[in-house]
C-alpha cells in the first residue's frame, strides 16, 4: 500500500516505522516545510492518506484529500465542529474517512468496557463518575479527544447523567467532571472511577509509548482502503481490521 504521511512530527515519524514494518511504503510526507506539496498530484501518488496535523490545519488537510479521491484516516483532535461538514463532504464525494480520539487497540476496547460499565451503573445511583486524563505538556487540546469520546460512551449509556464538564467542582447529578492534567513525557493516561460511600471503582488505560497509536492508525488505513464511506475504529475492531 502507497502511504502520503501528512503531518511528519513524533506521530508521523512512528506510524512510517509501523507501516513499513507492515510492507507498506511512504509516498509522500507533508510538514510545516513543505505544506505547499500538499496538492492533487501528490496525493494521487498514494492509496490512503494519513493526517496528524493540529486542528487548525486538519479540515483543510482533509477536504483535499475528498476532493483528490484519496481514502483519508486523520487522526488530530480539537476540530470537532468541522466534522460535520467534512463527513457530508465524504458522502457527496462517495469517498472514505475515518476520524477516531484515539487509534490505540487497547484505548478502542477500553471504550467498549466504559460503556458495558456504565450500562451496569445506571441502576446504583450511590457511585458517581469521574473521568481523568494526564498527557504530555505539548498536548494542545484540554481535555483530550479520547477524554472526550470517553465521557460521550458514558453518556450514552448512564442515562442518569446529562453532560460532562471540564473540571466541574462538587458532585452534581446530571454532570460527569472530566479533569485534564499535563506533565512531561506522558504519553496519555486515562482514568475512569466511580466512587460510592463505602468503596471505589476504577478502570485505566495507560500508553507505554506512540507505538500503539501508530499501529492503529495503519490499520484504519488498511482497512478504509478500499471501502466508500465514514467508518470509526468500531468498525475496524469489529470488520476484521487488526
């Protein structure tokens, strides 16, 4: 599989390492020193493209990937009010995106255990929920996309509560506190606790290194390569992806 990279910082750099350990080749590598290399006829040199770049950048990267007629996974966050958009772009575009929080395997099962858990909790209103995350201080986005993505599984399925809050104070009925912490050299740590009077319950997903991220990423690629339409790692998990 032909690989155009768009965005060649530590991500980039680790899912080039994974993907040509997997066979495939890099194509084209896009950085903040070659952006305008960024074109139709670059692009169409690779199968699939692959976007970690910053929010600011991302819904730009992406519609030129739809409108080039290359499957694009994109893997930033902090640009969910673009999704919309770009998703009813892919549709009319009869073109394939995939666009996650997070592409690690172990984050994606984390997820589906978060909403079976929080399923069971909606009947023991004595334990409330908090949800943490700690990254690394270049982190730009607070919270984090998969902090985010974490708290939506738990909304949809602890009917009790109503929304989520960066660092709401107290405990309140309807709302989740998501709190984010930033320190060097952490990969991402993700934390959900529900606490009671009496005991405590925690889950947590801890990155040991980029790796995980990076091989999700090819996968997803991988996967979306040759399909038409808006896929999610859901779908990888459960289509045979890994």
């Amino acid at each position: 599989m032909e690989i155009a990279l768009i965005g060649y910082g530590k991500m980039g750099k680790a899912i080039e390492q994974v993907a040509q350990e997997r066979g495939h080749h890099i194509v084209l590598k896009i950085s903040r020193d070659n952006q305008n290399a960024l074109s139709e006829t670059n692009l169409r040199m690779a199968d699939v493209a692959i976007e970690f770049t910053e929010p600011s950048a991302a819904p730009g990267n992406v519609s030129k990937c739809l409108e080039s007629g290359i499957p694009v996974v994109s893997g930033t966050t902090g640009w969910n009010n673009h999704l919309d958009k770009i998703r009813e772009k892919c549709l009319s575009l009869q073109g394939s995106f995939l666009q996650t929080s997070n592409f690690s395997i172990g984050v994606n099962l984390f997820f589906e255990i978060n909403a079976y858990v929080a399923s069971l909790m909606n009947d023991r209103p004595e334990y409330d929920i908090t949800i943490e995350e700690t990254h690394h201080t270049e982190k730009k986005d607070k919270p984090s996309g998969t902090a985010i993505t974490l708290a939506e599984v738990v909304l949809d399925n602890l009917k009790r509560k109503k929304h989520w809050q960066l660092d709401a104070p107290g405990r309140d009925p309807d709302i989740i506190p998501v709190h984010a912490f930033r320190e060097p050299n952490v990969p991402g740590t993700h934390r959900v606790k529900y606490t009671s009077a009496i005991d405590g319950i925690e889950m947590i997903h801890t990155a040991h290194s980029r790796k995980g991220f990076a091989l999700g990423a090819v996968l997803a690629a991988e996967y979306i390569r040759n399909r038409k339409g808006i896929f999610s790692m859901h779908d990888v998990l459960l289509g045979g992806g890994m």
